[in-house]
C-alpha cells in the first residue's frame, strides 16, 4: 500500500497541526500500518506522536487528525473514521485499482521481464555492495550444500539492484593455500609421467590438456584425501606437500623460461595448479549454467568482455559475477603483503610460535592468522586483503558474505581485524549466515547432512539433474503436446526442476536448516517453485482466453466493477510488493519475498475457485477487461518476485 501511504502522508504533513507537531511525512508514512481487521479500513495511522507534540489524548488527537482530513474531500477515500488513539481510512475501490494497477503498468510496461520494475525503489542509489556469492574451493565438486551460498547471494545480488544499489557479485574461489602442496604432491605420486610431461619447457598446452582428458574435480579430491590421510601418519609426507607448496609460491615471481631443474620444478607446480583451476572452473560452469547465474573471470581477460564492461559497465554487473580467486591477493595484486606490513606497523600484529598474529578479542582467544610458520598466508589474511580489495575498486560501501553459519567467529575476527587497521568501512560487512542442506537417510529415517547411501556428499549437479528428469515425466505426462518437442521439454523441465530446488531453500529463512523432501519439492499443488511457475502460467493462460474471446484490451477499464471482496484483498496485497522488496534487502532475506509469493499465490487460488462458475472472463465484456487488468498485474508481480529469488519463468507447462 506504499503508494497510497506516501499520498496520505504527503496531505497529512501538508496540515497546519502536523506542521505545528513537526510531523514530517517520511515519518508519517513509515507509522501507517494495516488494521487487523478487513472491516476497521485499508490503512491505519496511530496518533501518539501528534498527541505528544500537541499535548492532548491521543484519541483527541486522532479526531481533531481525522476531522482536518475530511475537510479535505480526499478523491481516494471514501471513509475515514477514527478508533481510539487511531485513525483508520477506507479507500474507494475504483481508486484502489486504478492507482495500484496503473502503477504497477507504469512500472512495468510490456511483456519483456527486462522491463518489469515494480517494487524497484532507489534507496541504495549512489552507493555499491559486493556481496560473496557460491566461493567453493578448487579441487572439490560442487556438493548440494554449495546451492545454499549461491542461490542466496544471487537473490539478494538481485533484491539489492532492486532497492537501487549497485551491486557487485565476487565468487571467492578458495584456490590457494597449503593443501594444494599436497595435491601436486599426491599427483605427481600417483602420475609421474603427467608431471613429467606438464614440467618440460615446450609441451604445449594442447598436450597438457590432453593429459588431463577426462579429469573431474573428484578425482582431484580424491587424491588430495589421500595424500592428505597418509601424511598425517607420516611426516615425510607432511614436508613434501609444504615443499611443493614452496615451489608454486616461488613461480608466482619467477620466470619459467630456462631448463634447469629448479625452474622446471616451480614451471611443473604452476601448471599443474594452472590445470586444476580449469578442471574445477569447467565443473562449476556447467552447475552454474543450469541455475543460471554467470560468472566472469576478474580481472577481465577475454575481449568480449571487456567491451561489455567498458561500454556499459552497470549492464555488465548486473549480468555477470566475478571469479577471483585467493591467489589473486597473493600475486596478482600485493594486498596480502600490503596488509601484513600495515598490521606490523601499526603494532597489531604479533609474533607468536613463528607465526605473525593478531589478538583480536584478548590474548585468551583464537587470535587472526597472518602468517604461518613456514611464511605462507592464511586464509584470514587472504579474506581481509580481498575485503581492501573490494573497498578499493569497487568502492564498496557494503560487505555481504553470504557464508553458512559455522563460518562465524571467522567473519566476526575478520570485520574486527580490519577495524583495527583502521578501516572504519568494515563496520558496514555483515556476515549473512545461512543454515544446513538437509536430506533424509533412506534407512533411518533420519535427517542430515546431505549425502548419498554410501556416505559420499551428493554432488549438486547429480541433485539438479536428478530434479530435471523427474519433471520432464511429469511435465510429458500432463501434456504430450508439449513432449512432442524434445528441445522445448527439456528447457522447461530445467526451469521447473531447478526452480522446484532453488524456491524450496529461499521460501524458508536463511538461518534455518532446510529439509530437502523430493515429494514436497516436486509437488506441482503445494508450497513449492513448480506450483509458483504453474499460477504464473494459469495468469498468462486467462489472458489469453480472454483476448481469444474479446480480443486485444482497449480503453480504460471500467475498476468500479471490481467489488468482489477477494479482487480487493488482491489488490491491496499487489500494493504491498515494493514494501516485500524493501525489506528482503534490508533483512538480507530472500524468503520475505518467498514468503510473499506464496501468500500472493494462496489468495489467487482462493479467487479463482470463488469466481469459477461465472470464470474470471465471463460474459460481461466490461467485467471481465477490468478482471483481466487485475490478472496482468497479478502476474507482472508474480513473475518479477519469482526472478528476484532467481527462478527463470516458463509460459507453458
């Protein structure tokens, strides 16, 4: 109901005794609320702070409020009572259609998504977010608890453009650090011949590849956990992964051009990590493909890209995350090194068992790991020379790290280390915690993290594409026209099905562990994302019977013919959208939104069954184009609240 809170507001504040309370209408309208019954009226303003100021009770205030009102014949109106200390307004229908529909047109013109943007505001103009969205670890597939940090720092990348914010979205890729030692380690082990090839000076990076056909970021793993168990009872081992570690630090500054044997060792290291950045990289795209979010390599290295960026850089944030990775901060940019002599010089950084720290909460608590006893960083300076970084080009104004929750004594020190650098912007990084990935185990019944029968963590392209297959069946079984199309089934059954799987994590509240039930997910009738596509559907399909029958909507809809009491509540909900909007950003919340949707959605149902017999298009021409205005609006709101939380929509299911 903003738009109508803001006019109200605006005439309120206009009044000689709100100007003589000094009430001024922001704060006005921030006091309106809803009454808690359907029949106490449309809005309801309390009169404690103009009693306050005018020194009277405050159900005297709200009668001398509600009398300088009526005087002023409000077009939009049609009662304004009061009921104690409140005063509650009655809005006329044909108003509440005419401005809530025709806002949401003016908002959205078209049938393009790319032009739907109510709900939009610009609060967060002129101001820039980085928010750390996915930021899995090289060497390791994407399990299903990686759904949770991607999807929702890709809803909120969303909901902040949305509030007007420049957003920028950075997937923190874990690329560098001591365990990728251990990895090169355990490769060149188990496959000298490929470490002998990768090393020598002119092997070509064809013959590399070739080496490496084949290869899934698994089978990196695995032997990575290999090596990684068999050196804990060995410390020969243990040497040897901090040893290879030593040689891939030293090619970052070297040059690999000669045949001696230490630099083809350094040369070996640096491809071999080279190598499993691109097995991992090529993995993650096609996960990310299919829940549709992209990323570019940062800094910007291919053509295309930079051309998009240089000519319009705001479309290219909006379209596109940033892979940067941790070893970027180490050789790439000097911010590490930077951070580390800043720390010294400013006192904050202490040398203790060979390490440098600092004690952020006392010297009783885990302090800040700047740098380890054999000089190599840790992922706390990596973090907190990634934030500087962000400050620094971005200009960020704020710091989102979308993160699960057992990550939160890491961002608390983090936020509280940069503080003591002296960078006052940390203040603004928030850490936005999320719960678990929950599945239920076949045996027990029981639930937990997610995982397969054989104890493996369930890998989130098996999971999506698991969630593909099923709804081609349901989809190719409601309608065989539509399977007829194999290429068009397969697009709508990726919709749907990863839809099912993002929208069942983002109607629920971050911090709450979500359970993960094939059958509720699914389910094309309940609380689910295939259920929210197919009403968005249903509104496009009543459209269009309507123009089948009528024809193409002409003039002016007749919105007094809107009386049935559900095409009010209807209305007002639409209303409420930019309000959802506001406060998903400022809770950091996707599921306000979720939430909303469903609700949107219930109370569609609900029409729809109370006007079945007469149909939403009926035989009354001038009823039925007032209707389908409703329906339009209904489904703009419905489709750009669906592409917040980052579900793409189908026009047939």
């Amino acid at each position: 109901m903003l738009i109508f809170k803001q006019q109200l507001a605006q005439v309120i504040a206009g009044l000689p005794l709100a100007k003589d309370a000094g009430l001024t209408a922001p704060a006005i309208e921030a006091a309106f609320s809803a009454p808690p019954k359907p029949d106490m009226g449309d809005l309801s303003l309390p009169a404690f702070p103009l009693a306050k100021a005018l020194k009277m009770a405050p159900p005297q205030a709200a009668a001398k409020l509600a009398e300088a009102l009526q005087q002023q014949q409000l077009s939009y109106c049609s009662e304004i009572r009061t009921a104690g200390p409140y005063v509650n307004f009655y809005l006329k229908a044909d108003a509440l259609a005419r401005d809530i529909i025709g806002d949401v047109n003016g908002r959205s013109p078209g049938d393009a998504l790319e032009q739907w943007h109510y709900g939009d505001n610009e609060s967060g103009n002129g101001k820039t977010v980085v928010l750390d969205i996915s930021s899995p670890n090289i060497a390791k597939p994407l399990g299903v608890h990686h759904l949770r940090s991607t999807m929702i720092g890709n809803s909120l990348k969303r909901i902040y453009e949305a509030n007007g914010w420049r957003a920028v979205g950075v997937n923190h890729l874990g690329d560098w650090g001591t365990g990728f030692g251990k990895l090169i380690a355990g490769l060149c082990e188990a496959f000298p011949d490929i470490a002998l090839k990768v090393g020598r000076k002119h092997t070509t990076p064809a013959e590399i590849e070739a080496s490496f056909q084949g290869w899934s970021a698994e089978d990196l793993n695995q032997i990575y956990a290999r090596f990684s168990q068999r050196s804990k009872d060995d410390p020969a081992l243990e040497d040897a992964g901090k040893r290879e570690f030593a040689y891939l630090e030293r090619a970052l500054d070297a040059t690999l051009d000669d045949d001696d044997p230490e630099t083809a060792h350094m040369r070996r290291n640096f491809r071999l990590w080279e190598y499993i950045k691109r097995i991992s990289l090529r993995e993650f795209e096609v996960v990310y493909r299919l829940l549709g979010v992209k990323f570019a390599p940062w800094p910007l290295v291919y053509p295309e890209l930079k051309q998009m960026y240089e000519r319009d850089g705001a479309a290219f944030f909006r379209e596109y995350g940033l892979y940067t990775g941790e070893s970027y901060f180490v050789a790439g940019a000097p911010y590490c090194k930077q951070l580390i002599e800043d720390a010294k010089k400013a006192g904050i950084a202490e040398h203790s068992e060979d390490a440098y720290v600092i004690f952020v909460d006392g010297k009783d608590k885990p302090p800040i790991l700047l740098l380890k006893d054999d000089g190599a960083t840790s992922y706390h300076t990596r973090d907190m020379a990634g934030g500087r970084y962000r400050r620094d080009h971005f200009q960020m104004d704020k710091g989102v790290y979308v993160v699960d929750f057992r990550q939160g004594l890491h961002f608390k020190q983090l936020f509280k280390g940069l503080e003591m650098l002296g960078h006052e912007w940390a203040k603004e990084c928030v850490h936005v915690e999320f719960g678990l990935m929950l599945g239920k185990d076949e045996e027990t019944g029981k639930w937990g993290i997610f995982s397969t029968r054989k104890g493996k963590i369930l890998l989130l392209h098996d999971l999506l594409n698991d969630a593909i297959e099923t709804v081609k069946k349901i989809v190719a079984e409601k309608n065989p026209d539509l399977a007829k199309d194999a290429g068009r089934l397969t697009e709508i059954a990726t919709r749907v099905g990863v839809g099912a799987v993002v929208f069942n994590d983002l109607k629920q509240g971050r911090r709450n562990d979500v359970k993960f039930d094939w059958d509720e997910v699914l389910d094309f009738s309940g609380e689910t994302g295939p259920y929210m596509l197919y009403q968005y559907v249903r509104l496009g399909s009543v459209q269009r019977k309507f123009r089948e029958r009528y024809g193409e909507v002409s003039g002016t809809p007749d919105y007094a013919k809107l009386t049935h009491p559900q095409e009010r509540e209807l209305l007002k909900m639409i209303a409420s959208f930019p309000e959802a909007v506001e406060r998903a950003c400022r809770e950091n919340e996707p599921s306000v939104i979720g939430r909303y949707l469903l609700d949107l959605s219930a109370l569609f149902s609900s029409y729809w069954t109370a006007t079945k017999d007469e149909g939403i298009v009926g035989d009354d021409r001038n009823l039925s184009q007032a209707r389908i205005a409703l329906v339009g609006a209904l489904r703009k709101v419905l489709g750009r609240g669906l592409a917040l939380l980052g579900l793409r929509l189908v026009d047939e299911m």
